[in-house]
C-alpha cells in the first residue's frame, strides 16, 4: 500500500516527436496570420451574428445545425471579450476595432491543426506502419481546402475534429479491448468516442453519420462479442451495457446538455421570437413575456383575448376582423356573403382582440367571481372594436371553395341567419372538464351548425384583404392539423361595459402578474422541432455545387476579395491530394471486391491478420467517406463545396492505407517495392508544388497581378476574380 | 382426447372443404404419434391438415435425412441444415413437384405405414380443393357488390378517364407509368366500354356507360392477391395453417378489399409485386435443380412480373430491389460453393441477368412503344413535353408542318422554355410599371400560342433587313451575337442592371428600342448546349442559351406568376448564375423564313431512345411536384401501420352511399404486433445461435422458418414502407398497402411459429395439440367476425355517421381520427 516509500516515484514520458513536429506544424499552418483578412470573409456573416446574439444573449434560431458549434464559436468571442456589437450584414466588410478577430477565429484553427497529429494516430492505431502515418499527416498538412476552412469562423474544421477524434478514440478503445477490457484507460476511451460523437453531432447534423458508423462498427465488434464462448454471458453482458451506456446513453444526455446551456444562454427575446409558440416566448424574458406577465390564467366569460395560429405558416398570425366587408363578387364571379372580413393578421393590432361570450347572456364583461370556459362548452366570439359575432355559413371562402367562409356577421343580409356559436375544444387537455387557459391551452373552435373548424389556410387575400391571410371553415377536418389549433396569447378580464370604455380599455396594455415557465423538456422538444421543421430559403447561390462536382474538384468558392488589390481568399481544394484520393478509393473498393471474391473460393492472398486490417481500414476511412458523401445526394438543401471536407477527410486517411498495401502485398520484388517508394516521394513533392502555387489563394496574402491569376484558373469552372483596371 | 380432437377439427374442415383429405383413420394416427413424437404434436396435427405423406420414390437414404430434419413442415426439403438455397441432390422429391401450389412437400416420410395410392391421391385432391376454396373466397368478397356506388369514386376519376384516352387515343400526361393505365384501357375496351364517359369528378353517375369491366378487371387482379399470399407462404413455411391464417387476413382485410374494387392501379401494381414474390420463391425452391425447365419458367416469370410492377407504378422498384437482393445473396452463396466451377457459376450469372435484367427492360420498353404508338392523337397531356415531341402527334399544329431546318438571319421564330410549363417567350405593349426595375416594355412568357410571341432574328451590328433577296442566306451559328427583335412592337429584347421584379437576385429584362434601334445591351450570344462553335442551329432539336454580352447573365424564366400587372405570365430573368438549369435553356420552335426551303419536320422528330427518356424526365419532375402544402392535411408514413387515419372514397353526408377505405383494425394490429414480436423473437434466437446455444432439432426447424421465410418478408415490409420516409411528394394511405401484404404474409409464418413453439414446450401432447388447433382457430374466426363488424366500411353504407347509435359502424369508431 505504501509502495511510493519503498520505490521511487517514477514518471516515464513517452513522446512520440513524429507527433510533436507534426502538431507543431499543423499549428504553424493554421494559426499563421490567423487575424489577416480583418475583414468578414464569407460565411462569418452567418456565423457571426450568432456569436453576437449570444454575447447579447438574445434568442435565436438556427436551422442549420445543433448550437453546440455556435456555442463554441461564441466561447472564442467571450474569451476575447468581444461585446457583440458589430453589424453582420456584408462579406468583406471591415471589422471594428472591438471584435477580437484572432480569438473567435482561434478555436477552428485549433481544432484545424490538431486535426494533422490525430491523421496520424488513426492509421497508426488501425496498425499501418510508421510510414503511412506520416504520410497521411502530412496529406492533411498540405490540403489547402482544409486549411482555407480552418482559419475562419467556420464550423468544419470543427466537426472534422470531432469526427476523427470519435474513429480515433473507437480504435485505441478496441486495441485495449484485446489486452485489458474495464480498465481505466478503456473506459476513458470509450466514453470519449460517445462524447466526441455527440459533439460532432451538436456542431452539425451531418455529424449524426460519423456517429452512425462509428455504432455500426461497434454494433459489429459486440456481435463477435456475443459469439465468443469463452466469455461468460455475465461478462458478455456488462460489456454491452458498458458499449450502450457510453455509445448510447452519453451522447444523448449530452445532446440534451448542449440544448441546456444553450437555452439557459439566450434567455432574452429577439427577432426570431415569433417563430416559436406563445408559450415559449412569454418564457423569454422581454418581449412576449413582459406584455403577458401577469395575465389571469383561467379564460372566462367576458375575457378578451387575442387568439393566435399554433402552426403560424406562412407567417405567425392573430385571428383579425376589420370594417371592410367581403366584395360581393369575386374578380372569378363567385359571390361571397358581403359581410365582414376575418383575417389572420401577423401583427399586433388593436383588432386582433375578441370578446369571450356566454351565449345565453348579454354580458360583456368578467363576472365577478369569474366563471371559467371548459372543454366543451359553447360560446361565442365577439370582435372587440365592431362588436360583431364571429360566424361561418355554407358559403365557399374566398380563395380555397372548398371550405367555409368565415366572416363577422352583418345582419342586413337576413336571407342568411347568424350561425355565431362554436364549440370549444381544448386539444391538450388534461381531463373532459379541462379549463381554457392562457397561452397554455391550443383549442379547435369548432362551429356548432356545420361542425366545421376555425382554420388557417395559409393563403393571402388580395388587395382588398388587405394581402393578410385567409381564415375559413373546414369541414372536412381528417384530424388534428396545427392549422387548425389556435392559443390565446394575450389576455384580460373586459370591465367596459360601453362600447367606447371598451375601446379605450383595448387600446390600453394589459398589465398584472403571475409568473409562468416551461419545463426544459418541453422547451428542448419545441426548438428542436422548430429547428428541423425550420425552411431553408432554397434561394439558388452564386457558389453552390452539386455533390457530383465536388469529387472532381469542378467549383470552387470565392471567400473574400480585398477591396483594392487582388489578394482573394478562394476555397480550392490541393488538386493531387484529391484526385489521387479519389483514385485510392476506387482502388480500394476494386481490390476489396477482388479479394472478397477470391477468398470466397477459398484463395487467401493476404494473411489474416492483415486481411482485418486491410477490412477494418477501409470499413472506417472509405466508409466514412461514403456516408459523408453519399447522403448529399438526397438533401434538398443548397450545398457547397465545403460540404465534401468531412468526406474529404476520410478519403486522405484512405490514401496511405491503399499505398501501403500496394507497396507490401502487390510489388513482388525489392526492386519494384524501391521504384513504386520514388515514385511516391516524386508525387509528394507534386503534391507540396501544388499547395504552394494556390498558397496565396489559400491565405490570400498575397496579390497576384491578372495574369498570374488566369494561369491559376486550371479549370474553367473556378471562378478566381481578377481585377478589370 | 387427442383423437377427439382431430375427429372435430376433421369434420369442422370436412364441412368447409368438399374433398377433405382423410387420408388415415385418426385413431391410427393417434397410435402412431405416441410411437415417434413423445410430447411433440405439430408433425401430426400438420399431417393431419395437409394430408402430407412420402412418396414411395423416395429412395431410403435420402428419406433418412429428410426425418432428420424432423420439425417437419418448417425443415421444408431438409434445408434445416442447409443454407438458404438448397444444395443439387437434397431435397430431390420435392423438386419435382414444385410446379403445383399442393406439392408443399414435407419430408416427415413414415416408411411404416406408408398410405396407398388412394389416399395419397385424396390428400392431393385436399390441397387444390383448400387453394381452390381460398381463392373462391377471395373472388367472392370481391366480386360482391362490384357495380356499387355507381358512380366515380376517388381517383377512378383519372384512371378511369385514362384508361378511356387510350380507347380515344388521346395523348395525355401521367407521372406513373404506363403499362396500368393501358390494361385498365384494354378491359374497358374489351368488356365494350366505348371511351365516351368524361371521368370528370368522383361521384359522376355512369348510367349507361359500361364501368363493370374496368372494375372487374381490377377487381379480378386484386382478387388473386389472396391465393398468391397463400401460396407464397405455403412455399416459406411448408405449413398449411400459416398460409391459411395468411389468407384470411388479406380476405378478410376491409382495406385490401376496397382498394380491390375499383379502377385504380393499385390492385394491379399489387398484383404484379405479388407475383413476383411468388415466381422468386418458387424459383428458389427450384434451385437444387438449375438449368430444368420449372427452373427457367419461375426465373423468367419472375422477371416479367418485375416488369409489370415497374410498369404500373414507379414504386415497383422495391420489389426489384428485393428480388436484386435476393439474387444476389443467391449467386453469392453459389460462387462460395466450391463443387461448382466457375463456369457454371458464370451460366448461373448470366441467366439471371438474362431473366431479371434484360427480359424486365425489353419488356418495360415494350410498354412504352405501344404507349406511343397507341396513343398518336393531341390531347391534354401536349403542353408537359417539348415541341419536338408534340410534332409526333396528329392534330398538333406542329404535326406534319413543314419549317425550314436552321436557323437564319432574318427568321421569325418562337422560342420555347425547356422546363415543363413555362411557355413561350413573349412580350407586349405593356412596361413594367412605376418602381419595379426601369419603366420599359415587358418580357414574360407565355404558355399559349399568340402572336406576341414571334421574335426576328437580326445581326447585332446591322439594321439592314436581311429578307431583301438581294442578300444571300446566312445561318445563324453557335457562338453568333445576335439581336432578337420583337415582332409585333419592335423592339429588342434588352436586360441591364436593374433587379427583375420577382426574383431579386438576378436582371430585369425588356423590351427596349425604337423599330429595332436601340443600345449595346440588346446584343446576345447564342450558344447550343453541347456544340461546338460555328455549328448551324436547328429548329426544335437545338437547345439553345442566350448570353447577354454586357452583363454576362443567362436568359431564363423563373416560372414565377407575376402581379396583374404582368398579366399573371410568368417572370423572365436573367440569372447570373450560370449553371445549367432548365429555366434557362431555350428551342426554337416555329420558324419562318421565306427564303429557306421548308423541310418536313418527320425528318426532326425524335428516336425512340429520345421520346422513352423524354417521357422519364418529365414524369420525375411530375412527381417530385406534387408536394403537400404547409397548412393541408397530410397523411404521414407512421399513421399507416397503425391504421391511424382511412380515406375517403366515395360520400361525406349521412344521405350518401359511403365508402372508406380503412383496414380492419383487428388485421391491422395482429400485423402490427406481428412486427415487434418477429423481431423479438428473432433477435432472442439469433443471439442464442450465436452465443452458440444447441437447440432442439425440432425448435430448429422452427427457427430456420422463422429466420429464412420471415426475414424475406420482413424484408419486403421494409422495403415498401420505409423509402416513403424520404420521398417528398404527398403521400396517401393507400401507398401503404404493398408493405401491409407482405405484414400479413409475415404474421401468418409468426403465428404459426409461435404457437408450434409454444405447444412443442408442453409436457401434455393433447393439451399441446388443442392449444395449437385453438389458437389458430381463434386467430381465423377472430379475423372472420371483425370483418364482419367492419364490412360496411367496404361495401359501402347509407344511413346515420358512426357517432349516432342507429348507425350500422355505431361503437366501432376506436379511433376518433376515423371517420365514417
């Protein structure tokens, strides 16, 4: 127990200087210069506001990805003590002096530059020799793509990071799997590849097939697990526990955390408040919340109320009615009742107020104690500033036929009855004799005589609608549907009994209070469906590609242009690395074919240890390149080039892989084994030739005069600008 | 007890079946079970139910290896122990017989008491006359009340009226295949529908137009689903009660039967997957005898029925991706076998890329061909495809005219959009009003033919007019800078660096000039996709591109409406981004020229390769359109499986015949909970195989069923349901219906299973026994009585919605989603 006495205290320290220098000079490449172009390059713009948004801790939403990568990005800015105040609104504009653009730029470039040493790790854990290692590092040392997407506040380098430092530590787990299961450093790994996972996941979706993978070849390795006697089932089983808490369970609860701080960061209300429900915003704080602080709870007989669209698309919306009355024909010479318009109005207006009313009374204020609607009860709407009931009748609305019209009743027309009562559904109830409540409560308001549904049709009336949006009547409801479920947002007991008190009363704020909040969950679930359900204006894009371009390199990105000379930042990838990657990979799936096909027969050309090797190689680097790849193929969404990096990635790890085994399995003879050795020293020095002929586009340090640019236009298809004088 | 038992179940089948096998006095058979089976009742209660028995060709080697593989019915031809596909030389006897539905062999041969030819003959008898009773089940239900409602429900308005353009041989425009729609045009034709009724709207009356055929085509094809599924698990599971549990789900299926009854094509697209899935099962069992007759016959049938499903709707592609994979698992197991060499490994390969490649593709083509050739005459489906395509069709105005071939300056031409329904390009007298880019004459396009959509060809640099005959012809080349002049006001088409009106991103194009007069940004370049400079440029084969010379951006169309101002034609822009994309690609269409000769344009009309394309192109755009709008109700994939939500077919009110299209519950959710305990089931086994548990021969048997026949049906449920999680386009209930046959077919094989595995765990073989027949008992009458709760929902109903008491469906809305 006392051992240190006896014995001295010994640390051994094993450096590896391969992976020293190559850090070293994975640094030097992405930090060179890391504050150059002070000025917003490409999609900083995007990114940046972010950051802003949370240094103001100002609510957001973001479609794009998970906020763990905005996060990190933000913690750059917080470092550096950026205050947020800057306007993220053009590409090239310079930045103030208050931005600190090396620290927010700091953090990608890290994770760049350790991208280089892990290169190596990977091949060495997959049991490839020194010499591939090398070789794959220093690929990713010279791919000038990779470095462009590192030195700014971009995300790919980030889940590059992520993705690799997952397969890296998947592998050291399973190698200590072989010599110590439940070890320290076992569990360290295999927590880690959970945890690097759901990180790569929470700075982009598209980490989500990293972590596929990574559970597909874990999902095997069990596999083999479960079929090796020699095992006990009870130790079987607590290895699967162990792979399912950490590969499973882990990434979750840190998916969830992400969101947690995430939320618990921006807690102001900002512009993309309206996106989400009422709920959610009145837990924001300013905004929604100071205007609905306070309000009674319970809706009553003679509350007024705004009431507002749960689904909101096109556009969020509050039920509206105004003077102007429906025209008698329509311009297609359909007639229409000539009553009073109903809208949904996607701003705050004094319009958008209802009365609640009993119909059996005349009443149209609260009583006093007030007497709470519930599920079920019948009721009618009356429209605050005309006093007129809401009501709908077999008339074909406006611009979808097929449903009802909804309208204010007028009673001139007396060839048509007032149909004014409705009956309330409260969707989310939680029993038969639930109470409407503010905000929380989403009721269908279903008509009593036709049993048609108060719906959102999502269409805008023409200019004599003012262009709000169409309500009507559905009849034929198929079930639950947003567009149909309305909320109240904002809400108050009427005291006026006149109408003119009325007027004024509705035209002055609401004010009392009680204090309401989400739970985290539920605040968790509505953002991230808001932020998958979130439309990508799929606005086409000067520099967007398609996947097909990318393996060839056929598109580039102009990323910044110095606004006087020609110095430009261009996202070009090192034309040899990725040709000769590609090659590898076609290479790699002919020979496993070959091979797979021969040993069917029972023909063994390799020696089984290598063989795995050989398998479990291209299983994670050519298969990690496909599903980086492959999926883009079915996303609607505009894509660019970098949207190949993650892919690219893994295709240079393959690289060496392929090589290697070229050199040890099919050049036969010393001699051919020496020749195919020169002849990778000759591709590599045409690889470096490469990386320092685009350098100046990589760094944009450097202006090049018009011609020097035409005769780096290798292909027509990149669009590097020149400078008309 | 035991023999009790039997002797009830015997006379229960007796009744039902006119020639029940009773092949051997129970009594003996009681006797003997004691003797063979201690505590395992399946083998006899199967052989009780399908009459199975050896056949005394059997040599008696082998027979000792079938009684090995003992758990009988399951083991099929003994491949309990062999792999998926059956080595040559084991399972001889069965092979022969492959052809017929009743040759289900079983291998449980009882050398001892080896029945007569009588009986053998009888049990024969039994099995055709248990197919034949199915199948007359199946007909029965759906023949029922064939010719109500008599008027058009749902999307018979137009397959209905599809099938009655074939008989017109009117063109038109689908986004599914063909080959349906032109069976469902071949029974109206034969059954003496004359093409006449318009098909307008669901709930038009026929009258007197004859619809019986159409739907009774359908409704035959649909029909035969039933049988098939029976045959397909018989073939699986050896096991007469699976198949026949199989076959009451689908007869007795609410949803199946609706879907079954009218011109639609989904019961012709079932039928064919079906089939399919039948001729690749039969084949595989064909497999230890390659190269025989039966062997060709199911491959090549297979293949054909691959073509019919991809003909009729493009998501017969599953079924090819099933079958694909099931070759392919198939070939691999035969290459890993080392007896064969590596020819016949190569002859194996090649007749199934005969058979499974290249006859489906002759035959889809075939479709095509008569699809073209029958339909010859203009009709609605023209404007979806390019001119060159229209001039193919009689009563067309581009059919059999005669226009000169290139292009030249001086011409008077129109030019039409490449992307379907976008037009021509057009302008008028009208300018673009106040604030909306510069106040000058508007460019639009137009889908109509007008004469403000004519446009003359000059030289940029020469106002000279080029018809003066003094002049010699000159061709309009690729790579030409060009002026376009409007026709009728005569002014060039210009663009400059003002935004287009609707598309803020890209440049605002005009009509600018005074009679042809007017600035260096009315000049275009001309350029075909795809040619070399100096190439002359054809009339509606050229695809052409017209680049603004000042500004560099590609004229286009962004097929967005404009405002009244703009007459509700479509925006035209010019993009900068100089991608290829339909929107900005252009042909010539009609063309004048009074100094050319005219040519016919039969010389320019496309090759069948070309139009087979075309026609592909424009039906994946058809379909990726179609996509649901945010604020409309939609049906989602989950909803399917758990029969969340049913469509209307015919009628809304309490006074119409009602049909709704909704599975019956009880069916649907035994598939449901057939699922997850399939995969329970079979993942427990699997992991008990490979932790290497030694499982009872009889279990084993059991589980290969479980294993081999499931996961093909699993796999089939899964191919046809989950790509419909990543499609786009809107989506009905009835997609779902492909994946809920192969649900049912793997619930059959599931229960059975179960219920063999839970009787072989009984100490009692009586008790076993009882519980086996009971539970598959219960399970059919189960089915049998739900459907008759729910029938009306097919068949159709007037009178009161459910929520009212005096309604036939009154108490069995369970959901509230439903609503009928």
């Amino acid at each position: 127990m006392l051992g240190f006495l006896k014995h001295p205290v010994v640390v051994t320290a094993d450096i590896n200087l391969n992976v020293v220098a190559l850090t070293a000079m994975g640094l030097l490449s992405r930090l060179w210069q890391l504050s150059y172009p002070r000025a917003v390059v490409f999609d900083e713009v995007y990114y940046g506001q972010y950051i802003s948004f949370y240094m103001k801790r100002i609510f957001f939403l973001d479609g794009s990805g998970p906020p763990f990568g905005h996060m990190l990005l933000a913690l750059g800015g917080y470092l550096g003590g950026f205050d947020g105040n800057f306007l993220w609104n053009r590409i090239g504009a310079e930045y103030s002096s208050n931005v600190p653009v090396w620290s927010l730029r700091l953090l990608p470039a890290l994770t760049g530059a350790l991208s280089v040493p892990m290169a190596y790790q990977i091949l060495s854990e997959l049991g490839f020799s020194h010499c591939a290692a090398m070789g794959a590092a220093l690929l990713m040392l010279i791919e000038n793509a990779l470095i462009t997407q590192s030195r700014l506040m971009l995300l790919e380098s980030v889940l590059i990071f992520f993705n690799l430092l997952a397969v890296l530590s998947y592998l050291k787990f399973s190698n200590s799997q072989k010599q110590r299961p439940f070890s320290p450093s076992w569990w360290f790994w295999l927590t880690l590849t959970g945890v690097a996972c759901s990180c790569a996941v929470g700075v982009k979706y598209v980490g989500v097939f990293t972590y596929l993978l990574v559970l597909a070849v874990a999902g095997v390795h069990a596999w083999h697990l479960i079929g090796d006697r020699s095992l006990s089932n009870v130790s079987v089983l607590c290895h699967l526990l162990a792979r399912a808490a950490a590969l499973l369970v882990v990434p979750a609860a840190m998916y969830l955390l992400f969101f947690y701080v995430h939320l618990s960061l921006v807690y102001r209300s900002g512009p993309h408040d309206q996106i989400m429900s009422s709920a959610f915003q009145a837990s924001l704080e300013g905004g929604l919340a100071r205007i609905t602080q306070g309000q009674p709870l319970e809706v009553a007989y003679g509350s007024q109320v705004t009431l507002k669209n749960v689904l909101g698309k096109p556009v969020p919306c509050w039920l509206h009615s105004h003077q102007s009355t429906y025209p008698m024909i329509y311009e297609n010479g359909r007639g229409s009742s000539h009553q009073q318009q109903v809208t949904c109005y996607p701003f705050k207006d004094v319009n958008n107020w209802w009365i609640v009313k009993d119909p059996g009374r005349h009443q149209l204020v609260v009583s006093n104690p007030p007497r709470p609607v519930r599920h079920g009860d019948v009721v009618q709407l009356v429209h605050g500033m005309t006093t007129r009931f809401l009501n709908t009748h077999d008339v074909a609305a406006p611009l979808s036929p097929h449903s009802q019209e909804v309208s204010c009743y007028v009673d001139y027309n007396i060839s048509m009855p007032s149909q004014n009562l409705w009956r309330l559904d409260i969707v989310n109830r939680d029993s038969d004799a639930g109470v409407w409540k503010t905000i929380l409560s989403e009721v269908r308001l279903v008509h009593v005589n036709t049993s048609a549904v108060l719906k959102l049709s999502g269409a805008h009336l023409p200019d004599w609608g003012f262009r709000q949006l169409e309500v009507v009547g559905e009849k034929l409801s198929r079930g639950y549907h947003e567009s149909t479920v309305w909320n109240v947002e904002e809400h108050r007991y009427g005291k006026s009994q006149e109408q003119k008190e009325r007027e004024v009363e509705l035209h002055s704020p609401t004010q009392m209070d009680v204090h309401r909040n989400l739970s985290f969950l539920a605040r968790f679930l509505e953002l991230q469906w808001r932020m998958l359900t979130a439309k990508s204006d799929g606005s086409e894009h000067k520099y967007s590609s398609s996947p097909l371009d990318w393996v060839t390199l056929d598109t580039s990105i102009a990323y910044w242009l110095h606004p006087r000379t020609s110095a430009q930042i261009h996202l070009l990838g090192n034309v040899v690395i990725w040709a000769s990657a590609s090659l590898a990979t076609v290479a790699y799936t002919l020979l496993l074919f070959w091979y797979l096909l021969r040993r069917r027969r029972k023909i063994c050309d390799l020696p089984e240890d290598s063989w795995l090797r050989w398998v479990l190689a291209g299983a994670l680097c050519a298969g990690g390149w496909a599903v980086n790849y492959v999926p883009f193929f079915l996303m609607e969404k505009t894509l660019f080039l970098y949207h190949y990096l993650p892919a690219l990635t893994f295709q240079i790890l393959l690289l060496p892989v392929v090589l290697q085994h070229i050199s040890d399995h099919l050049c036969r003879t010393q001699l051919l084994r020496s020749l195919f050795g020169a002849l990778l020293v000759a591709w590599y020095s045409c690889a470096c030739h490469v990386f320092n002929t685009l350098r100046p586009l990589t760094y944009g340090d450097k202006s090049l005069s018009p011609s020097e640019l035409k005769a780096l236009r290798w292909k027509d298809s990149w669009d590097i600008l020149i400078r008309k004088y | 007890m035991l023999c009790a038992t039997s002797r009830l179940l015997a006379a229960r089948t007796a009744t039902a079946l006119p020639a029940q096998p009773r092949g051997r006095g129970p009594g003996a058979r009681c006797r003997r079970r004691e003797l063979h089976f201690p505590g395992h009742p399946e083998l006899d209660l199967d052989d009780f139910l399908t009459g199975r028995l050896a056949r005394p060709s059997v040599p008696v080697g082998r027979r000792a290896i079938l009684r090995r593989g003992r758990m009988p019915p399951a083991v099929g031809g003994g491949p309990a122990r062999s792999e998926l596909r059956p080595r040559r030389g084991r399972c001889g006897p069965q092979t022969a017989r492959v052809v017929g539905p009743d040759e289900t062999a079983k291998p449980a041969a009882r050398s001892r008491k080896r029945p007569g030819w009588g009986s053998r003959h009888f049990e024969a008898a039994g099995r055709w006359a248990l197919l034949a009773l199915v199948t007359l089940l199946s007909f029965a239900t759906r023949f029922h009340r064939l010719d109500e409602p008599p008027h058009v429900c749902w999307d018979e308005t137009h397959f209905g009226k599809m099938g009655s353009y074939y008989i017109n041989r009117t063109f038109f425009f689908d986004v599914h295949p063909p080959l349906g729609k032109m069976l469902i045009g071949l029974a109206g034709y034969l059954s003496g529908y004359d093409g006449t009724f318009l098909f307008q709207k669901p709930g038009d009356k026929y009258e007197h137009h004859n619809y019986m055929g159409m739907r009774g085509f359908c409704a035959f094809l649909g029909s035969l689903l039933v049988p098939f599924a029976y045959l397909i698990v018989l073939e699986l599971s050896k096991s007469l009660p699976a198949a026949l549990l199989t076959a009451a789900l689908l007869t007795f299926d609410t949803g199946c039967l609706t879907l079954s009854q009218y011109i639609l094509l989904d019961p012709i697209l079932m039928f064919f997957i079906m089939a399919a899935m039948l001729s690749m099962v039969k084949y595989n069992s064909c497999a230890n005898r390659p190269f025989s007759a039966p062997w060709w016959f199911w491959l090549s049938l297979t293949g054909v029925n691959l073509a019919g499903a991809l003909g009729v709707k493009f998501v017969g592609l599953f079924i090819i991706l099933q079958v694909g994979w099931n070759t392919i698992s198939d070939l691999w197991h035969l290459f890993g076998d080392l007896s064969l060499s590596v020819v016949t490994v190569g002859k194996h390969l090649t007749a199934r890329i005969l058979c499974l490649i290249v006859l489906p593709l002759t035959l889809y083509t075939a479709t095509y061909a008569v699809h073209f050739m029958v339909l010859n005459k203009s009709g609605p489906g023209d404007g979806f495809f390019s001119s060159a395509f229209q001039a193919r069709l009689s009563g067309n105005n581009l059919h059999n005219a005669s226009i000169p071939e290139h292009l030249a300056y001086g011409s008077v031409i129109t030019v039409k959009n490449l992307r379907m329904a976008i037009g021509y390009l057009h302008s008028h007298r009208h300018l673009y009003p106040e604030g909306i880019g510069a106040r000058q004459q508007q460019v639009t396009t137009y889908l109509h033919k007008d004469y403000n959509n004519l446009w003359i060809i000059k030289k940029h640099n020469t106002n000279a007019d080029p018809l003066d005959p003094s002049l010699p012809v000159e061709f309009v080349r690729h790579g030409d800078i060009i002026r376009l002049e409007h026709k009728e006001t005569s002014r060039n088409l210009h663009s400059h660096y003002h935004e287009a009106p609707l598309t803020r991103k890209h440049y605002q194009v005009t009509g600018y000039g005074i009679n042809g007069t007017g600035d260096s940004n009315d000049f275009w370049r001309i350029e075909v996709v795809n040619r070399k400079f100096g190439n002359r440029i054809k009339v509606l084969r050229s695809r052409i591109r017209l680049i603004h010379l000042v500004t560099g951006c590609v004229l286009g169309s962004s097929g967005k409406v404009l405002p009244k101002w703009g007459w509700e034609q479509l925006e035209v822009t010019c993009t900068p981004y100089l991608k290829e994309t339909l929107n900005s690609i252009w042909n010539v269409e009609d063309h004048i020229n009074p100094k050319l000769p005219n040519i016919s344009l039969d010389v320019l009309q496309p090759s069948f390769p070309e139009v087979l394309l075309e026609s592909h192109m424009v039906m994946i755009r058809g379909n990726n359109g179609l996509k649901p709008k945010d604020n409309e109700f939609t049906s989602k994939p989950w909803h399917w499986p758990v029969n969340y939500q049913g469509l209307r077919f015919s009628g809304i009110n309490d006074t119409d015949f009602r049909v709704y299209l909704l599975g019956n519950p009880v069916v649907w959710w035994l598939n449901l909970l057939s699922i997850a305990l399939y995969l329970l089931l079979g993942s427990i086994i699997a992991v008990a195989v490979q932790r290497g548990a030694h499982l009872p021969a009889e279990v084993e048997g059991l589980t290969q069923v479980l294993l081999r026949g499931g996961g093909q049906l699993l796999l089939g449920w899964i191919l046809h349901y989950f790509p419909f999680f990543l499609m786009g386009r809107i989506l009905y209930f009835h997609h779902y219906f492909p994946a809920m046959l192969f649900s049912s077919m793997l619930t059959g094989i599931l229960w059975d299973t179960l219920l063999r595995l839970w009787a072989w765990s009984l100490a009692s073989s009586s008790l076993a026994r009882g519980l086996y027949v009971v539970g598959n008992l219960s399970l059919l009458l189960g089915t049998a009585y739900s459907f008759y709760l729910f029938h009306p929902l097919a068949y159709g109903m007037v009178g009161p919605l459910a929520q009212d008491p005096r309604s036939p469906m009154a108490g069995l809305r369970w959901l509230e989603s439903w609503d009928f």
